[in-house]
C-alpha cells in the first residue's frame, strides 16, 4: 500500500480497468521485513483495497537500486488516492520504518509512464 502525495495520475485503460504502475524506495536491507508484513497484511485493509475496485496489485522488489515497483488493476479508485482513509494512514505509520517516506508517513512514490503493451 503507497502513498498518495502525487497529484498526476498515469492510468493506461484496458477493457476497462485503469492501470497504474509507480515505483516506491526501500531502505536498505528491509526486503525481508517488507514482505512479512505483507504475507500478513490486515484484513481490513485488503477489503478496502477491494471495495475500492482494485483487482490486482502486485510489487516487485528491485535488490540492485531497493526500489518498489507496483502495478494495479483498478475499476474505481487506486491506492494512490485512499490517503484519507484511518485505514491507510495507520499502515503507512506499520511501513514508515521500512520505507522513504513524505512528513505525513505516505510513502515516497513516483508514477511511472507506459511506453509498450502487447
């Protein structure tokens, strides 16, 4: 789950869903740490990101530079845009530890263009 301090929104459309991919900074030697707390992420928050239409959201750990690369599927909102929710804001605070972050804990993230699909 990522932050939303980006105001530009990168959506490619494909049958209808939106998609957007952005990437997110690791601090060094957290991977493991990372992915624990996602294999446990909490309940409440996985309904939120489903109500909200997501999908399908998948991260990628780069180990050479430690950047994050997510992708969603989404027919409603995306992650990005729930940072007003207590939901989201409490596991922004869960991460913050692990994470670059912005002062209000969301993680620093950069959207990324679409430049192929096949």
């Amino acid at each position: 789950m990522s932050g939303g301090n980006q105001s530009t929104k990168n959506f490619s459309k494909i049958n209808g869903m939106n998609q957007l991919a952005f990437k997110m900074y690791l601090k060094p030697n957290k991977v493991e740490e990372y992915k624990k707390r996602h294999d446990k992420i909490w309940p409440e928050l996985r309904h939120l990101l489903k109500e909200a239409g997501i999908g399908k959201y998948l991260i990628f750990h780069d180990p050479e530079t430690d950047c994050l690369f997510a992708y969603q599927d989404t027919e409603g909102r995306d992650s990005q845009s729930m940072g007003e929710n207590p939901i989201v804001q409490k596991w922004w605070e869960y991460m913050s530890d692990l994470m670059e972050t912005h002062p209000d804990l969301s993680p620093k993230q950069l959207n990324l263009n679409q430049v192929f699909s096949l």
